[in-house]
C-alpha cells in the first residue's frame, strides 16, 4: 500500500457518514455479544470473540475533482465467499436514488485498523457502478493518545509492482465539511445524557473533569520547558537559540494579560455579565409572579361565579 495518493482529488467528508457507521458498527457488536452469551451462558470462559466487521455504501456527489461523501447505507457481507450481497445494494441503490436523485455510490465503507487484502475483491467488484471507487475505514479502538479522527479515505491505484500491473490501496487526504442540519445534530448527540440516568451534575462533573487533565496537561509540559531551561543555564546540554527565541516569544505574550487596559476590559465584562445575570433573575422571578397571579385570577373568577362575591386579597 503506498503512503498518499496521488490523483489530485479533493475529499470532502460529512460527520452523518462517520455516525452511521459508528452505529451500524455498535449494534451489530452489540448484538454479537449479546449471541455469544446466549450461546455460551453467562459463566463461560470461552476467549472473546474478535470485533465483527461492517460493511456499507459512501453516497454523495462529485463536482469536477471534488469528491463530497454526504451518507451512507449498510450492505449485507457474506463472510463465507468475502463478498457483497449484490441484489440488496441494487434494491438500496434504487431506493436511495428515489430519495436523493442527484447523489451517486461514491465507494464503501468498512471497519478496521488497516486496509487487508481480502478488501480488494470487494472494491473490485464496485468498479462496475463506479470506476474509480473509495474506500472509507474507521478504526473502532479507542486510542487515548490519538489526536485525529480514527477514519482514513483510501484511493485504488494500478501499480507495476515486480513487472505485474497490480491495484493497491493508497491514503487520500479529506477535510470534514458541515452543514447547519449536520451541526445542530451533532452538537445534539454531544450534549445528550448519559442512558445510566445521569443528571445534569454528571455532565458537569465530567466537563470540570476535562478541564482539570488538560490544565494538569499544561502544567506537565510546562514544568518539562522550565527543567530544560535549568539545564541549558547550567551547562548540562547544549544551548539553541532557536528554541530560547520561542519561549522568548512566549513569554512576552504574558505581560499583554497583566496590564491595566486588560484588567479594566476583564472587570467591564464581568461586571456587564453579573448584571445580565442580574436581570435574567429579576425577569425569571416577575413571570413566575405572573403566573401565580393569573392562577389566583383564574381560581377567584370561578369562585365568583359558582356563589356570591367574596374579597380578594
């Protein structure tokens, strides 16, 4: 497999595609699971099973040398004869070009750590809906130490490889492209709670969580550039000026948060912030009152016409 491609398409890919295989890829492990111990009982200790791989259709559009992904759909895989169940994507073609008339089957999509062997045949056996079609993997582990999303795009190119002409599977580069449907949907399932019934505190507490590891995150880094200074004044490594001339750099950006047209602008604000906080109470407690009178108004006017008029107080 080379390391990047080199056909000079630009990929554009939509968050709905990595949701949809994240969930086709969560329940059919779910329900794996759930079979496995059916199967075996609850008190084998039989080894886990390895994670299942899924397998599905890329949708969107191509305008001259972009290429954007929009969505996506699942596709039946025989793990038997490696190979797609070629009437069903047929039949969710037809139906999917009913409902989005203007997007074309782009690729596939699968699960993995890393492209195998065995992917080329089914990439193979899409060239005759789409010539030049790609290849979306998500890797579902987790990483902790991973900063970049677990999904890579691959291009097929034909190669002379020991004087055979052979197609292998080459990295492309994409971009992430929103639209606002897609961001209020996403920053939706963000916020959503936990399903254990967690409150509102939960979520707090998680949020505060993840402000505390990356302000103790900083201040590892930091105290690692203090000990490097410290060594570099005492002569136990070499000196280079053009890391001094970045933490000088650094360091004169400091000063700017500690001058007295910032303390003014930073009281100006949070004074302009109590107040609104200020105001939003006042407006919260005087439509509560309103409320309460209107019910008082509501109870006392069907008091009145039940049987004589009595003093409201």
């Amino acid at each position: 497999m080379a390391s990047s491609s080199s056909s000079g398409l630009t990929f554009k890919l939509h968050p709905l595609v990595i949701v949809n295989i994240s969930d086709h890829y969560t329940r059919v492990k779910s329900q794996a699971h759930f079979a496995n111990a059916k199967t075996n009982g609850a008190t084998s200790s039989s080894p886990p099973s390895p994670p299942p791989r899924v397998f599905g259709c890329v949708i969107g559009i191509q305008r001259g040398r972009t290429v954007e992904i929009f969505n996506s759909f699942e596709l039946l895989h025989d793990p038997s004869t490696d190979s797609l169940d070629r009437s069903f994507l047929e039949k969710k073609q037809e139906l999917y070009k009913k409902v989005f008339p203007n997007f074309y089957i782009l690729g596939w999509y699968s699960t993995g750590s890393d492209a195998q062997e065995s992917d080329m045949s089914i990439h193979k056996a899409l060239m005759d809906i789409n010539e030049s079609p790609v290849y979306v993997l998500l890797n579902p582990s987790i990483n902790p130490a991973q900063k970049d999303l677990p999904v890579t795009i691959y291009e097929s190119e034909l190669h002379v490889i020991d004087g055979i002409p052979q197609l292998i599977f080459v990295r492309a580069n994409y971009t992430i492209e929103t639209v606002e449907a897609e961001r209020i949907s996403v920053d939706h399932v963000a916020h959503l709670k936990p399903s254990d019934g967690g409150s509102a505190a939960t979520q707090l507490a998680a949020h505060l969580t993840g402000i505390h590891s990356a302000i103790k995150m900083l201040n590892s880094r930091v105290r690692v550039l203090h000990h490097y200074l410290l060594a570099m004044q005492k002569g136990d490594i070499p000196c280079e000026n053009s890391l001094l001339r970045q933490v000088s750099s650094l360091l004169r950006r400091l000063p700017a948060i500690e001058s007295a047209k910032f303390q003014d602008d930073f009281l100006m604000e949070y004074n302009d912030t109590l107040l609104i906080t200020y105001l939003a109470m006042f407006t919260n407690c005087a439509s509560s009152m309103n409320e309460l009178v209107d019910k008082f108004n509501t109870a006392y006017d069907r008091h009145s016409r039940r049987g004589g008029r009595t003093t409201f107080i």
